[in-house]
C-alpha cells in the first residue's frame, strides 16, 4: 500500500499534472476554431436562407479534407516527441521541413479539389441551383485557405510536440478574432456597416458589396492564413523554439523524412476521416425520418461534440507525453503515463456523463423551442449518457497508441469499428430493429450503433495498447 501511495505521489500525480497542462490549451484551441464555424452558420444565417445552406453544404466538403490533412500532419507530433525526449533536437528541424513541404502539398491538392469537382457532386446530390450557385463560390474563396491552414497545422503538431501547447490556443484565437469582423464586413457590406455605425460613413464604404457566402469564404481564407503566418512567426522568435532553429536553413524534400510522416500520419488522417464520415452518414440516412427527427439528431450530436472537445484533446496530449517518454528511451515508464492518461479520460467521461445528465433539459432549451425536439433531443442524449465512457476510452487509447507510432493498426480497428459496427449496426437497428424483438428503432438504432461501434473500438485499443506497452 505504502508503495502505491508513493507511486502516486512521485509518477502519477506529477503526470497527471503534466497531461493537464498540456491538453487543457489543446482543448481550448479546438474550441476557437470551432467558433468559427459556428459564426460562420450564425452570421450566413442571418443574412439568407441560400446563403446559409451553401455554407453548410460547402462545409461539408472542405472540413473532411481539413481533417484529413490534420490528421495526417498530427504525424509529425509523436516524430517531435520521440526526438525531443531523445534529445536529438538537431534532428527535429529536418522532420519539421519535411511536414511543411508534405502540407503546401496537401494543401493544393485540396484546393484544386475544391475548385474542380464541387459542381459535379452537387449535381449528384441534387442541391438546389441557387445553393450549389452560392456554395461553389464560398469554396472557390476557401480553397484559398487550404494551404494556409495546411501549414499552421503542419506547426502546431512541432509546436505541441515541444510540449508547447498553448502557442496554437492563442494563435487559434486571433484567427477567430479575425474571421468575425472579416465575416461582417464581406457577408453583409456597406449595409451592414451602415446597421452597426450609422449612416455618417464615407460613401466609399457605405458602397461596399455584400458577398454573402462568398465573402464569408473569403473570411475563412484570410483567417486561415493569419494562422499560418502567426504560427510562422511565433516559431521563429520564441524562446521555446530556440534549441531547434526550424527557420534557419530550409532543408530540401527527402524521400525518408516524407515516408516517416506518411507512415505514422496517413493512418491518423484516415481514421479521423472515417469518424467524420460515420456522423455524416447517419445525418443522411436519418433524413428521411423528418424536420423533428433531424433536429433532435443535430441538437443532441452538438451538444455532445462541446464536451467531446476535452477528452479529445487529452489523447492528443497523450501523445506528446508518451513520445516524450518513449524518446528518453524510459520504456516502463512510458507504459505508465499512457494507463495514467487512460484513467484520466474515465474521469473525464463520468464528470461528462454527469454534466450530460443535469445540464440535458435547459441546454437543449437554448437550442430550440419546439417541444417536440426538445422531447426527442433528451431522449437520444440518454443514450449519449452511456457513450461518454467507451467515446472518452478509445480517442485516449487511440492518443497513447500514436505516442508508440502506432498508427496503421488504430486506422484498422476505427474503419471496422465505426462503419460495420457503428454505421452498419446502427443502420441495421434503425430500420430492421432486431428481428421479432422489436420494431425499426429509428434515430435511436443508430446512436445504439454509435455505442456498440465506439466501445469495440475501445476495447480493440485496449488490447492494442496492453499489447504494444508490453513489447517496449
């Protein structure tokens, strides 16, 4: 008992300490960016209804490849880590030229995609012409961006890999400081200026065109680049960065450094795409069952992704920590911080579950006031009660496992988790039921999929994780 206690006291308490100092930044970044999101539906939205739907149409399209190209560029994060806790630092700025050489092309693939095959998929799925009109145009000004928010990504994974977090917190800030009176200024115009200032104006401004979605694309770009510029300049003048001197010599593209990365980070790409994609699946599927049915749905996911902000980001800390400690070449101890984090996000997801469970009735009342939503909305956020453990459990195994560079097999076990458990069960559910036992289960099927999908794919990690710590 006394040795427990001391272990506590000298490795978990002192590491715990650590993940939170690191992740509660990463936590708060995630939400800045968010928010711009959000003001871009909130201000499209009040602007017209066509312009709101061709922003929420475009998002569609260009947040999947952001996530991607996120994801895949999140590689770089354990590669820091492992070199850092090595003490390899000479080392680390060629790795990082390599992810910026591997985002400038990410980005212009994703760009040229945008510009290139949006009208063709909006054929196929029918979108009104005035909406595809719009939203075309909204992602012909955002592909602008897509190289831009490529490198501040490719950045912020060295800059939290130097157990830096707090750098893309404040950057991330700016960038929502920029997108709101940007998004202003272009969706809405000399009148919208006129609205918020008077009529005393010079004519000048009071002539500025309102763009609607497509200044709103434009506002993303430019925040979007203000990101990567910051981010650019915060890693050439900060002490922090010193010891690696990433601006002082760019080094050339090799067919190594671009491997490693592809290798450890591809995978994170794919899986996070194919988490992106169960959610936007069930939407589609669940759209057929009505205006209430989809509300309710859409309520209840967002009010569950605020809170998934926290545990999400403690597995990306979690990388950082085990690479670290991985790179130190500290192999039991690292097997130690990676259960340590696991036990921390079963915290996380009771203290989430309970905020669920007391906060469900007055926050879907600041969502809506359709007493038919709001019924339905509670019931679906019942059963996300339940998935807060199994959710919280594999994006932290998944977290630790990259700390390992783990990768290939975490990207296996989310694609078969999430699309023939999650999405295949849970649509199976929603409109067979099970057998004789019960009728079609509707939206409920499908977030009983989601639980059944997320805690196999908690356990498979589970044993991943035991399996690998064991072979260190």
């Amino acid at each position: 008992m006394g040795g427990f206690t001391s272990n506590i006291k000298s490795i978990y308490w002192p590491e715990t300490r650590t993940l939170m100092a690191l992740a509660l930044p990463i936590c708060g970044a995630q939400l800045a960016q968010a928010g711009m999101s959000v003001v871009d539906v909130i201000m499209t939205g009040r602007h017209n209804a066509t312009d709101l739907a061709a922003v929420s149409v475009g998002s569609s399209l260009w947040l999947p490849l952001m996530l991607f190209m996120t994801g895949t560029l999140m590689g770089l994060t354990p590669i820091v880590a492992h070199l850092l806790g090595g003490q390899r630092n000479a080392d680390i700025r060629p790795a990082v030229h390599q992810a910026l050489w591997v985002a400038l092309v990410l980005g212009f693939i994703a760009a040229a995609l945008l510009w290139t095959v949006v009208t063709p998929i909006f054929e196929l799925m029918k979108v009104p012409p005035a909406v595809a009109r719009e939203s075309a145009a909204y992602l012909t000004a955002v592909a602008f961006g897509m190289p831009g928010i490529a490198l501040f990504q490719a950045l912020r994974a060295f800059s939290d890999g130097m157990n830096h977090t707090r750098p893309a917190l404040w950057i991330s800030l700016v960038g929502l400081a920029v997108n709101i009176p940007s998004n202003y200024l272009l969706i809405y115009g000399g009148d919208g200026l006129i609205t918020l200032f008077g009529d005393g104006l010079p004519n000048s401004l009071q002539q500025l065109p309102a763009l609607g979605a497509f200044g709103c694309g434009i506002a993303t770009a430019l925040s979007m680049w203000t990101m990567a510029v910051a981010m650019a300049l915060y890693t050439r003048k900060g002490r922090t960065y010193r010891s690696v001197s990433i601006w002082k010599k760019l080094t050339p593209p090799t067919l190594i450094g671009v491997r490693e990365l592809v290798v450890v980070g591809v995978p994170i790409g794919v899986a996070i795409f194919v988490e992106v994609t169960l959610f936007t699946l069930i939407a589609l599927f669940i759209a057929s069952f009505g205006e209430v049915t989809v509300g309710a749905h859409q309520v209840a996911l967002s009010f569950t992704s605020i809170l998934f902000m926290l545990p999400m980001s403690l597995g990306m800390a979690l990388t950082v920590r085990v690479g670290n400690t991985l790179g130190q070449r500290r192999s039991a101890m690292a097997r130690k911080v990676a259960w340590n984090g696991i036990v921390i996000s079963v915290i996380v997801a009771v203290i989430n579950s309970t905020l669920l469970w007391f906060t469900a009735v007055p926050v879907i009342s600041l969502y809506t006031s359709n007493a038919d939503i709001q019924a339905l909305a509670l019931t679906i956020i019942s059963l996300a009660v339940i998935f807060q453990l199994s959710d919280s459990l594999q994006v932290n195994l998944a977290g630790a496992l990259r700390g390992y560079k783990d990768t290939r097999i975490v990207m296996v076990i989310t694609v078969l988790s999430y699309w023939i458990v999650g999405l295949g069960g849970g649509h199976w559910l929603g409109t067979h039921g099970i057998g004789d036992m019960s009728e079609p289960m509707g939206v409920h099927g499908y977030w009983i999929g989601l639980i059944a999908g997320l805690s196999t794919a908690a356990l498979l990690l589970a044993w991943r994780l035991k399996r690998i710590s064991q072979q260190e």
